[in-house]
C-alpha cells in the first residue's frame, strides 16, 4: 500500500508554484489546504502533481497553477463578497474562503454540491454559501460582488455575470469553445471594460443560459 507525505508533496507543489505565482497570500492559503480530501481516493496519490484531475460525473478538479493564476487575478484583500461560478469538488472555492470575507459558489450539479457542502463544513468554512445553480447564470439575489470566478468554459464573456459585478471588480472566466479557451480577466468599467488575457487553457464547459447547452 502506498502512502503518501501529503505535506511534504503540498510544499513541493508550492515551492513549485512560487516560480510563477507572485502573491504570498494566494500561496499561503493554497499551502493550507488539503488539496488531496477533494479528490477521489483512488486519485489522491496525484494530489499535488500540476495537472487536473476527474472528481466523477464528467468534472475535474483544475490544475492547481491555473487555480492560483485565476486567483491571483482577482486580486483579493480579505474584504470581499466573491462568486464562484462551478464550485466542483470545493477546492477553489476553500482558498477563495481563504482569501475574501465571502464565498457565495454555485454548482449546477447536485451531488457535487451536496458533497462540497459537507467538506468545506467538515474543514470549518464558515463563511461559504453553497446554491445549486438556477437558470439565471450566476447569483443575482446577492449581487453585486467585488469579483466573480467562473471555473468552466463559456462561448463568449456572460453579460449576466458582468451585470453581477461592482464597478472596478474583476471577473476571471476561460472563454472559447467546448474543448479550449483563452482566460480572461475584465476589469469593470463604467463606460469601458479593461480586458487582459492570461493564456491558454481548458475547462469543462459551462452550461446555462447565456453560455452551453447541455449536449
């Protein structure tokens, strides 16, 4: 039976990291969090190797430098409401917790949100709230929010999620087709909005009104 120094890995994953991720906050908050109890036991030994990972039910648990590039975008200060859009197995939304006084994170499948809900209670987040998402892309009943994490794939940039946004918050989403996209971070304007791109990537594809149809 293997076992695995899962501390020693996380140091090493965030050592790693550390090369290309410049905010110490984001590092350290990643460095808190037991990446490997969001994982399925059989993937768990692969925890902290840079890559994504399937969580069940055609979903993945993002690569964890892509997880701190998107995170460092949003540039958090510790006083923010922040919406998580695909809250997955919950480990983003957990260094989100982390990192912002709010965590508001929507999942349109019910037994991964079910399943978030309980790790993020069992880990002690308390200031997490889990919907299942409604037809409305994102959460407009909470609206608006200093920046906002889409963590799948969406055909263009959501306008319903850009409404959801303060003025000079940041929206981070991938943006391309079903199987590849560009990650965007806009910054909100109130006549202009700031647009920058920060590389390749690939993420499930985000399903809803304004974005996929399920296939």
């Amino acid at each position: 039976m293997l076992i695995m120094n899962f501390e020693a890995a996380r140091a090493g994953l965030i050592k790693y990291l550390a090369t290309e991720i410049r905010n110490e906050h984001v590092l350290t908050a990643m460095s808190r969090i037991p990446r490997e109890r969001f994982i399925p036991l059989e993937e768990r030994h692969l925890a902290y190797e840079d890559r994504p990972l399937p969580i069940g039910l055609d979903q993945t648990i993002s690569q964890p430098y892509i997880i701190a590039l998107m995170t460092e975008a949003l540039e958090l200060t510790g006083k923010e409401k922040v919406l998580e859009i695909g809250s997955g197995s919950g480990y983003q939304t957990a260094i989100l917790a982390e990192l912002a006084e709010l965590v508001i994170t929507i999942e349109r499948l019910p037994a991964l949100a079910k399943k978030a809900r309980s790790l993020l209670d069992s880990l002690g987040y308390k200031n997490i709230k889990v919907h299942l998402a409604e037809p409305t892309l994102g959460w407009p009943t909470e609206a608006p929010y200093d920046a906002i994490i889409v963590t799948a794939g969406a055909p263009k940039v959501p306008d319903a999620l850009l409404e959801q946004l303060v003025i000079g918050g940041q929206l981070v989403v991938p943006v391309g087709s079903r199987y590849e996209q560009d990650l965007y971070k806009i910054t909100r304007g109130r006549k202009t909005n700031v647009v920058q791109s920060l590389g390749g990537c690939r993420f499930v594809p985000l399903i809803g009104k304004d974005a996929w149809e399920k296939e």
